[in-house]
C-alpha cells in the first residue's frame, strides 16, 4: 500500500505545472484592478498559450468564429472569468505530456475528459446561474489523478484496473484503488489542483466528483461533474443504458434538480460536440 497522497505527487510540480503566464491568470482574476489589457499583455508573454486560447475562443463552443483576432479582445467579450477557464483548459491538456504511462492511451484519456467537460457545461446550462465555465474544466480535469497514479505507482494501478474488469460488476476504479493504496485518483488530483491554485470550486469538483454529498462548498458544481462523468461513458459507448455506466449517486440528481431523463439529449449534444472540441484542444499537441 502507497503510505501517502504527499509522497506519490512529491516532486511531481517539476513534471506537470501549469505555465507562468496561467498562474499569473490565476492571480489577477481575483484582483478587481487588473484590466483587459493587463491580462492581455500577460497572455502575450507565451505566444503559444495566446494561440491556443485564441483558437479556443472562435471555436464552435462559443460561437463568436473569426470575431476574437487579439487576446485583450477576447477578455473583453468572454470576460476574465472565462479567459482563465480557456487558459486552464488549453495547458491543463498539454501539462501532462511529460508524463509517460502503458496503462492507458492518452487519446482514449482525453476523449473521456473532453466529453466529460462537454457534458458537465451542457448539465450546467440547465441549473446553474454562474461558473457554468468552470465547470467545463472542471470535468476535463476531474481524471488527472489517474495520470499520477498510472506514473507513480503503476503496478498498484494494473492491479486496480484488473480488479474493476474482473470482479462484481459493481465494483468501480475508485474502490478497488482504495482497497489497493488507501487512497483514489480523485484525492490525487484534488490535492495536485489545490497545489496549482486552482480555486476551491475546481478542487471541489475534482476531490469529490465520486463523492458529491462530501463536497462542503460547491455541491451542486461536483454533482454536475459527477453526472457528467458517467453520461461522458455512455458517449462513449454510444449507450443510453445507465447500467453501462458508473453509479450516478441519487444525491447528485437531488442537489442540481436534474432528472435522468436529460440523459438522452445530453449524450447526443456532446457527441455532435467532440470532434470540434477535441481538434481544438488537442490540435496542435
């Protein structure tokens, strides 16, 4: 058994951190002073980052192709809040790339996270008057502490995988991960994200998104991920049996005021959604 959540991401910042120009972000979104061009201006230190956030936002998920030609412009119609979101979700993608793993295509990895992330802003849309974003990176975030897990400890990982495939049909990734190391991929990501300073929303809803009803302040944020997640299976295996699909906690429909019939036309948006996204966000890796 893995002795601690702090020893499996020690020294792990050195290989998966978000670039200086998005930490910045990060700062400055909570500082009522800074303006559109002071965030622009930082954005432009990384010509990469100004590109793909660039790219992002004359995507089809915001509906505005061709009308965003600078990044102090796209602040100014997308806001602050929603440029830090672009910027996250971009470098979030690429950070891992310097993380090598055999337990899982990176591909087939990201796919579940795009879907997830499309999902949980379709699911936002619906019950949610504010950080509908966020919760777009939230869900394209929610699986990073697999890639942690899958690198540093990936002999306890296989395991985990072997006892998911092979055992009760109900048992899931995340208990046979505890049972293995004493912890799961989603306290590994959410103490990864606290440790990038991501805002307590986004740790929320990756810490708990197994867990909804042990989310403290943004419940209904981490039951959206939640949902999405297991819709983002069902994309996948262009399946609307929920039995294919991780347990959606009832909780999780109680705290958004969703009902599971939403199911069906959220699986068909994202479908016709990922193949845009997905060559958005992972085009020029």
């Amino acid at each position: 058994m893995a002795a601690s959540v702090d020893e499996v991401l020690e020294g792990i910042e050195n290989l998966v951190s978000l670039p200086a120009a998005c930490v910045r972000i990060n700062e400055m979104v909570e500082n009522p002073r800074c303006s559109a061009d002071d965030m622009g201006r930082v954005i432009n230190q990384d010509p990469a980052l100004a590109a793909r956030l660039l790219r992002v936002a004359n995507s089809p998920l915001y509906g505005v192709a061709g009308k965003i030609d600078t990044v102090s412009r796209a602040v100014t119609l997308l806001g602050t809040r929603q440029v830090q979101t672009l910027a996250l979700a971009t470098s979030a993608v690429r950070a891992f790339d310097g993380i090598p793993n055999e337990l899982v295509s990176m591909e087939s990895f990201w796919e579940h996270s795009i879907y997830s992330a499309l999902a949980a802003r379709t699911l936002a849309m619906e019950c949610l008057k504010s950080k509908r974003e966020s919760v777009f990176v939230a869900g394209l975030l929610h699986d990073i502490g697999q890639l942690v897990l899958y690198y540093r400890l990936p002999e306890l990982s296989a395991q985990a995988l072997v006892a998911v495939m092979e055992g009760p049909g109900e048992l899931e990734a995340q208990e046979a991960e505890r049972e293995l190391m004493g912890f799961d991929h989603a306290q590994v990501g959410g103490e990864l994200v606290r440790r990038w300073g991501l805002p307590l929303n986004l740790q929320e809803c990756v810490a708990f998104h197994h867990d909804p009803a042990h989310a403290a302040q943004h419940p209904v944020e981490v039951a959206i991920v939640h949902i999405a997640n297991s819709i983002a299976a069902l994309a996948e295996l262009n399946s609307l049996d929920v039995h294919e699909a991780p347990r959606i906690q009832p909780v999780a429909w109680e705290l958004t005021g969703l009902h599971v019939d939403i199911i069906e036309s959220v699986v068909g948006g994202i479908q016709g959604q990922i193949s845009d996204v997905r060559s958005v966000l992972m085009g020029d890796r």
